[in-house]
C-alpha cells in the first residue's frame, strides 16, 4: 500500500481520531488505516521519562505481540520488549525488528525491516514536558516505506493525544494544594529526574518517593505523573 497512502487519507483519519468519542472508535480507525500496511500489532501508552520503567500506562494493547497469547500489561512489555527504552533517545519514529534465534529473542532498531521475525514502528510523541508517550505497531510484512513512516506517525501521535483525553481522569478546577515537600518531588520529577535521584538528592526511599508521587496524583486528580506535572504547572505549585 506503500504508494497509495496519500496525505489525504491520513489527514481524514487524524480528523476523524481526533473527534472520536470513545477509545473502540481510535483504535478501529487506527486498525483500518494500518491493517492494510500489514501493522496488525498494536501497543498506545503514556510515558514517564522520570521513571526506570519507561512506560507509566497502557491505553491500548492487541495483537499477539510475544507469540504465545501472553496478555501484555506494563509490567511484561518492558520486559519483554527493550526497544521501548529506545524513544527516551529518539525524536522521530523509529523501526524496529525482532527475531528468534538460538539465543533466544533479539530485538534491534534498524534503518529499514526486512527479512524474517516480528518488525515494528515505534512513534514517540511529544509535549510542552517533553516525552509523554508513544505508540508501537508491528506486523510480519509491514510497509516501511519512508511515507507509511510518515502517515503513521501522524495517526499515533493523534491516537495518543485522542485515547489521553478520553481515559485519563478530568481535571475539575478544585484541586488540593500540595505540601511542601510533594511540591519537591514533583519538581524535581518535572525537571527529568528518576526518581532513584530523587531519593538520593532528598535523603528518602525511592518507596517514600512514589508514595509522594501516588499522594500528589490523588491530590489533583490525576491518572498519570505526567498530567500531575501539567496541572500543578497550571495551578502555580511548580514552575514550568
């Protein structure tokens, strides 16, 4: 489909994702545009560059990602996925490629997927923070083509935006004021740190340190780091 994918399609999809109202209507046009590229893997997540795990929810997940009808969470695609770690280095969409050999699974970013073995384009999308998630679509036969890199980019970036709006909790004016110490915390986080630094440069736990960061996103309401980050920004608790 490499040289039928026009700018005009991708725009109509990124409209229509955009005004979606549910999560089953993005991720059925993101299945309709990508499926006839041979994308049939699909993985939509937040990000938190601040945490060692990467990946801070997923949105979204399909597809028999590892083989073996594993059901994938967070927890088990870090894990079995290290290419992920890859956007924390990257500004642009990426292609990856998996295969199996005597050694077991080797995943490797490459310039063009080609062969045997699970291949895949990863799309980090970026905000006024900095990283803020991604998306991953793999497939056996996909179309790599520098266009198909392009379109897709502009599909998931609009998925991401479109599945956080929908998911993540609302954001009400009347959110509570944060502690001294919490607005540390989540400066420091807001600031890139991890939050085994965190806890090195505050003299705590790194446990004591997520249970800051799990108390400051109860206080305003939020699902994510990342959201509780934008809003204390907003409300004036943290600078930008």
């Amino acid at each position: 489909m490499s040289g039928h994918v026009t700018a005009e399609q991708a725009f109509r999809s990124v409209l229509f994702i955009e005004s979606a109202e549910t999560l089953a209507a993005i991720e059925g046009e993101v299945r309709a545009f990508a499926g006839p590229m041979g994308y049939e893997r699909f993985v939509l997540f937040s990000v938190s560059a601040a945490q060692d795990e990467v990946v801070e929810r997923i949105y979204w997940v399909e597809g028999d990602w590892f083989g073996n009808g594993e059901s994938v969470d967070a927890e088990t695609y870090i894990r079995r996925c290290p290419v992920t770690r890859h956007i924390l280095d990257e500004r642009e969409p990426f292609f990856w490629t998996k295969t199996t050999g005597a050694h077991g699974e080797l995943y490797r970013v490459v310039r063009s997927p080609r062969g045997r073995g699970i291949h895949g384009l990863q799309v980090p999308v970026f905000g006024p923070l900095g990283l803020e998630g991604a998306m991953s679509l793999g497939g056996e036969r996909i179309d790599a083509s520098p266009r198909a890199r392009l379109a897709l980019g502009l599909i998931a970036e609009a998925a991401f935006l479109a599945a956080r709006n929908l998911l993540e909790a609302a954001i009400g004016g009347d959110v509570g004021a944060l502690s001294e110490r919490e607005r540390e915390v989540l400066a420091w986080t807001a600031a890139g740190r991890r939050q085994v630094e965190i806890a090195a440069t505050l003299g705590l736990s790194e446990r004591t340190i997520e249970n800051h960061l799990r108390r400051i996103r109860k206080r305003l309401g939020v699902a994510t780091t990342a959201q509780a980050i934008r809003v204390a920004i907003r409300k004036g608790e943290i600078a930008a």
